[in-house]
C-alpha cells in the first residue's frame, strides 16, 4: 500500500465529497438506495473511530422532480428555487438514514464569503470543531438557495478541499461516477487507469473533457483541480466511484490516490494562498520576485512596478512577476492610492511614517 492509501486509510478525521449524479436519478429526484449505500459506508468508518465530514452535492438535482422540472434550470432564480427545495430533501433523507445508525447530522450550507472573508473562516472552523466534538456528523453544501454568481464556489469539489483543510482533515475522499483518473477518456478501448500520483505532473496530460451527467456542475477537471488544490496543502486524497464508497473508507485499495506534494499550512496561509480573494495586483521586478519567493522576505515598495486595484490597507493582493505570472498572495499594508508615490523607491527615500513593508513576510504566501 503507497504511503498516500496508508494515510487515507489511517485518517482520523476525513472529508468525504459525493457529487450530484451518485445520489439522483437521471431524471431528477434523490435515489434512496444510493444515499443509503454512501451511509453505510461513513457510518462503518465513523463507528470505526473516524471523525466524518460529507461535503454532499445534490441540493438542486433533488429539487427538480418535486418542482416537475424536467432537466437542471440555466438561470439562477430557477436553480435557487430547487435548491430551496432540494436541500430539505437532502437534510430530510441524510438524517433518516444516518439514525439507522444512532448518528446525529447537523447541515452547514457554505457560501464562498464564507471562507473568503478571515472572521466567516474563524467561524465556520468553531462550528465544524464543536459539532464533530459533539459526535454529530456535518454534511455541507454550498449554499445554492442564496449563492449568487459572485459568490459562488464554482463547485462542490474545490469546496471539499478548502472544508478539508478549514477542518484540518487527515484526508479526502472524492467520490463520483467514475472510478478514478484514466490516462485517456474511460470510454476510449485501452484506456488505463492511474493508480497512484506522486506530483501533480504526473496528470498534466489526463483527458477531462468527457462530458458530466448534466445534474451537477463538476467534472474530472474540476476534481483534478481540488485533488491538486489538497494535496499540495498537505492533504492526501482519493479519487473514486461512488459505488466502492464502502472500500474508498475501508481497505480496499480503489481508485487513484494523490500523494502530498507540499507541507501543511496553517489556516491563515491557506486562508490567504487558496481561499481569500484578491481585491488588486502589485507588479514586481525579478529582484523582488527573488526576495519574496525565493528568500521569503517582505516585500518593499521599491521592488514594485505597478499597481491595480482599489484596495485598502488589510486586504489581500496577488504579487506577479515581469511575465504576469502570479508568484505569491499576501496582505497589503498600504491602500492602493498610497502606493503610486512609493513604488520603485528605496526606504530610506520615503518619509519616516512610510517606512514599512508593502506586504510582510508573516503575511505572505509564495507559490
């Protein structure tokens, strides 16, 4: 067993994410007897000394049969209405079926202010340590029923990575309609799958253009993107089919597992490198693009270039080199307007109450 199965298996507490099309049927409506398999198999880790967090899609596919909708709407008024529906739904069977097993569920619906803004982040992390405390089991979902397009995730499966790391998970599990990452389209005849990955390189070449079932919203793009996205976190996973849940939590060695590629962040570097957004852009010359990343020092304003943005003093800003490529995040500790006058000036130039760094080394994450 790869050291990346024997951290999964060994995982205290784990984040399991199951997508739309595992829990519904093709027209819509939630499928008990799927629902009720993916319970049996985080009830039997739970009870094996797990703690358990489900990130679970299915909020609109389960809205739509109750509403007579024959297909997933396209406008978002639409889809905020069978999410309104459809979370219920899911809440309704996600309790019935875990009190077979004397669990208790509690729901978290996430927006991405929610881990965007620091004092949201702090929050949902007290909520997440208390209820596992408490032996409950969380099953998020964004928060479709009021997410808006400038506030959404995007999808459920970058929403498990930054839950995985917010709750400080041993692992994740990525649970879909397909069983891992193929060197090519499943579809195609000779197609291999790709047991293990030891660098994010090693799936540069994957096909995910293969098209979805059409109830959700991911894709194996998208869960290539949260595979990386954990796993250089310091957050091994799984990606794998649904239906072999059961060895996905257990011994079974399934799917395609990803290997750590980067040391744990603490939750404000992860905060600040994957899950804040950016509100300008300060440009760096080569000098500073050395100092930032590759001595970690604080960034001063004479090795900036150029700003964009309306940004105020505590906010997070990208850091991009000559070619305008994104080379760190961090927090500005100046506004943008102040910025015009100091940059390309050395220190000792600026008057005594500007002498500090743009961006501080504590406050700084490199890429």
């Amino acid at each position: 067993m790869s050291q990346a199965r024997s951290r999964i298996a060994a995982a205290r507490r784990i984040v399991v994410k199951v997508g739309s099309s595992s829990l519904t049927t093709a027209a819509g409506g939630l499928d008990p007897a799927r629902l009720d398999a993916l319970v049996d198999a985080l009830a039997a880790r739970r009870h094996a000394g797990s703690q358990v967090v489900l990130v679970s899609s299915g909020a609109i596919a389960a809205g739509l049969a109750p509403l007579n909708l024959r297909r997933r709407p396209r406008d978002l008024a639409s889809q905020q209405a069978a999410a309104s529906v459809g979370q219920l739904q899911l809440a309704h069977a996600y309790t019935a079926s875990f009190a077979r097993f004397d669990l208790v569920v509690g729901q978290v619906l996430l927006t991405a202010d929610d881990v965007v803004r620091r004092a949201h982040y702090r929050n949902a992390q007290r909520t997440f340590d208390r209820l596992l405390a408490l032996g409950a089991v969380p099953v998020v979902n964004e928060n479709d029923t009021v997410a808006t397009d400038e506030i959404r995730f995007g999808d459920n499966d970058r929403l498990a990575a930054l839950v995985a790391h917010l709750v400080g998970a041993d692992a994740l599990v990525l649970l879909s309609d397909v069983d891992g990452v193929y060197d090519r389209n499943p579809k195609e005849p000779g197609a291999k799958l790709i047991a293990e990955v030891g660098d994010s390189a090693d799936v540069d070449d994957v096909d995910v253009t293969a098209a979805g079932s059409g109830l959700g919203t991911g894709g194996m793009a998208s869960k290539l993107a949260a595979a990386r996205l954990a796993s250089a976190a310091g957050i091994p996973v799984l990606l794998t089919a649904a239906a072999d849940a059961a060895g996905a939590l257990g011994p079974a060695e399934v799917g395609t597992a990803f290997a750590v590629t980067g040391p744990r962040l603490s939750a404000r570097r992860f905060w600040l490198g994957h899950a804040a957004g950016a509100a300008g852009r300060l440009h760096l010359d080569d000098g500073a693009v050395a100092a930032v990343v590759g001595r970690r020092r604080s960034l001063l304003a004479a090795g900036i270039t150029g700003v964009d943005g309306d940004f105020e003093a505590g906010d997070v800003v990208e850091l991009l080199d000559l070619r305008g490529q994104v080379v760190a995040r961090g927090v500005a500790g100046f506004d943008a307007v102040e910025l015009p006058g100091l940059i390309g000036r050395s220190s000792h130039e600026l008057p005594a109450e500007q002498r500090r760094e743009v961006v501080h080394a504590d406050d700084l994450v490199p890429f």
